[in-house]
C-alpha cells in the first residue's frame, strides 16, 4: 500500500510538471502544485520506508524529474507555441501610387470630410481639407500622407 501511495503520488507531480513545461507554460500555479505534489511524496518516502531506501527513491524521483523538464526544453515542443511568420505591410501599400500633389479631379459623392473623387479614371477615397465639397465639383489634390489623400 505504502509503495501505491509514493508512487501515485510522485507520477502525479511528475505528471503536473510536465503539464506546465509543455502544454500551459507561463501559469506556474499547475508547475508549483506537481513539485508541492512531488515534495510531499519524498516526505512519505522518508517517514515511511529506511532512511538508505528513502534517499534512493529522492534520487530516481530527482532523476526523473530533471529528465522531463529537459526533455521538455530540448524536444522542440516550443516551437510549435512560437510565432514563425512577421507581419510585412507598412502604412504605404500602394493605393496612391500615380497620384501627385496638384492633379485635378472630380468628386463622385459628397466629400464630409470623407467622400470618393475620380482621378484619372480611378476611383479613391479622399479627405477634404477645408469642410463640406459637393457632388461634380472639381478638386485639387493638396497633400497625401499615409495613404490619405487630402484635397481642397
């Protein structure tokens, strides 16, 4: 009974431990409770079996312990809980590519402040600079920053 005892509860600190290296790492609640689960498990070695005993099983239980958490650092089960792509895009992609500062152009709806003009037969989003641009009225462009184009 003794032996079901150590051992149940040295597999399940065992067990806890490499729950919190391998699939929940970062939480140390789960990674505590197995080495308090382990811990008490080398204190029912040494108050139930002989001493000599009771330092043989601290060892194989320390042994197998370091094992796991080297396992778990070195088997590369990281990397699939790692980011492997980087986001490239930046605040220019190219929507205004072929404008210039000072082409004209014709508004397609109401611009307040935001509204569509046409500019060389392309549609594009644009912002006024100076408040409220009818339907049909022609515009300048003024600047374009960040993918903004701001008319007047």
């Amino acid at each position: 009974m003794e032996i079901l005892i150590l051992s149940s509860l040295l597999i399940t600190g065992l067990i806890l431990l490499l729950l919190e290296i391998l699939f929940i790492p970062g939480t140390t609640v789960v990674g505590i409770f197995g080495f308090l689960v382990s811990l008490a498990g080398l204190v029912y070695a040494f108050l139930t079996f002989e001493y000599s005993l009771a330092l043989w099983i601290t060892g194989v239980a320390l042994a197998l312990n370091f094992a796991a958490v080297w396992y778990g650092f070195s088997s590369g089960v990281w990397k699939k809980f790692s980011l492997k792509s980087s986001m490239t895009g930046g605040a220019f992609d190219g929507r205004t590519s072929g404008l210039e500062v000072g082409m004209m152009g014709t508004t397609v709806s109401d611009i307040k402040p935001f509204g569509k003009a046409l500019f060389s037969d392309e549609l594009y989003e644009v912002k006024s600079e100076s408040g409220f641009i009818e339907v049909g009225k022609t515009v300048e462009i003024v600047k374009i920053e960040n993918n903004k184009i701001i008319v007047k």
